[in-house]
C-alpha cells in the first residue's frame, strides 16, 4: 500500500498533468482522475516508467456519483487517500451577452459543483481512516480580479475561493485542510484558446490576446505548468500543515495582497 495518495482532477494534461508529475516525485503515489481516461492512462504509464506509482480513473466531475465512485476505485488501488486536487475545469470566453443558460449550468456544474463533490467525496474518506488529509482547489487570477470576457470563469473561479473557505471552517474539527492555488496566465491549451478568443473578439490576433491578460506580470514571463505545480507540492505537503482557507497565488505578480 502507498503511504502518500493524491488524487488529481483533470490530471491527464496542462496544469493537472504537471501537477500529477510533480507530486509522484515528491512520493505521492498518484491517481489521475480525467474524463479523458486514455490520456490519463499514457501519463501514469509515463510516472510508472519513471519508478513512481499511479493509475488512471475516469472522472466526470459534475456527476456526484462518478466522483464518490472515482475515489472509491483510488482506495481499492493504493488503500488510502490522502490528498484531493480539484484541478479540472472549463475556460470559456464568454461576453455577458453571449451567456445562455445552458452554457451557464455546464461550466458551474464543472467548475463548482465539481469541486463541491469532490470535497464531499474526499472529506468522507478522510474521515473514514481517521487521518485527516487535504483538499486543494483550483481557483485563478481571474476569480481574485475580474477580467474582460471571462464572465463565467471569473465568476466560478471567485465561488471556489468562497468554498474554499467555507469548507476550511467547517472540515478543520477533522483535521481536514482545504485551500486554492490561482494560477496566472500558464502556457497549457486552454490559456491559448482563451486568448485566441478574446483576440477574435476584439478583431486582433492571438497575441493581442494573450497580451490583454499577460501585460501586468511583475517577472515578465508567462508560466509554466511546473510553475504551478510547484506551489501545489507546498499545498500538498506537510509545510502548509497549518495552512488552511487560503488562496496561494502563483501569478508572477499580477497581484499583490
């Protein structure tokens, strides 16, 4: 059995893939939880490969059920769960007046209630063994300032950072941490999508759009999926043990509080 479990969402690719690199080197054995489950299993293949432990589980987070059943299948593999990153989550550009509202209950059910089933389904485990353990939650730069064109994002990402630490209160009798990481302008997919977008919108092209988001770094560059990994490591690690309800913010400067 491993003595360290963490479970990522969206862990097959961008951030989440980083992520699930980066905490099997620090000797996590790794759960990649992804709805595309092919890729999730060509990434545990590669940390395997590299001497670290890990599986692939599908997961759609917006179903309750699948993610109460995801992380049932992550005990069974390994025995225990320790850590939750709740990784996944849609980017969409998304102008007020282009919001419909199927468009608006697909990206909440995705991006928060993903992360509410999630918390559900991990503090249940936790409490199950007794040991506590720790949820971290993907928020942004974007749910810590509104940005143009982002209406749904923005708005799901600031509600992550409320749960966040609504759940910090209520989980700590039970020795249960729950924090975010907001993540600045990364080079994954999805960023680029956003920025080809925003781009598109404005009639200009994709660097005019990555520059809307990008042009108020302190350190001048743009982020590397490592870089976010990083700083989950902390979150996931014993030195954030007296850590709980917060934000980290892993901009490059974009923001100082």
């Amino acid at each position: 059995m491993a003595e360290k479990v963490a479970m990522i969402t969206g862990g097959a690719q961008g951030i989440g893939e980083a992520i699930s690199r980066r905490l099997s080197k620090d000797g996590f054995a790794v759960a990649i939880a992804d709805l595309n489950v092919e890729k999730g299993n060509d990434v545990a293949a590669a940390i395997e490969k590299d001497g670290g432990q890990a599986m692939a589980v599908k997961l759609d987070v917006a179903d309750r059920d699948n993610f109460f059943q995801a992380v049932a299948d992550v005990v069974a593999k390994f025995g225990r769960l320790d850590v939750l990153v709740n990784n996944a989550g849609l980017g969409p550009t998304t102008p007020i007046d282009t919001i419909t509202p199927e468009f608006f209950d697909k990206v909440y059910h995705i991006n928060v209630a993903g992360d509410i089933w999630g918390i559900q389904a991990a503090s249940e485990q936790f409490k199950k063994n007794e040991h506590g353990g720790k949820i971290i939650n993907a928020t942004s730069q974007a749910g810590v300032v509104g940005n143009p064109n982002l209406a749904l994002y923005s708005s799901t990402k600031f509600a992550v950072r409320g749960l966040t630490q609504v759940a910090a209160r209520d989980l700590a009798k039970d020795n249960i941490t729950v924090n975010a990481f907001a993540p600045g302008i990364v080079k994954t997919p999805m960023m680029y999508d956003i920025a080809h977008q925003v781009g598109q919108n404005a009639g200009k092209d994709d660097d005019w759009g990555m520059q809307t988001f990008a042009k108020d770094i302190a350190l001048k560059r743009l982020a590397e999926p490592e870089d976010i990994a990083a700083g989950v490591a902390y979150l996931a690690g014993p030195d954030s043990d007296y850590m709980t309800g917060q934000t980290l913010e892993l901009d490059g400067g974009m923001q100082f509080h």
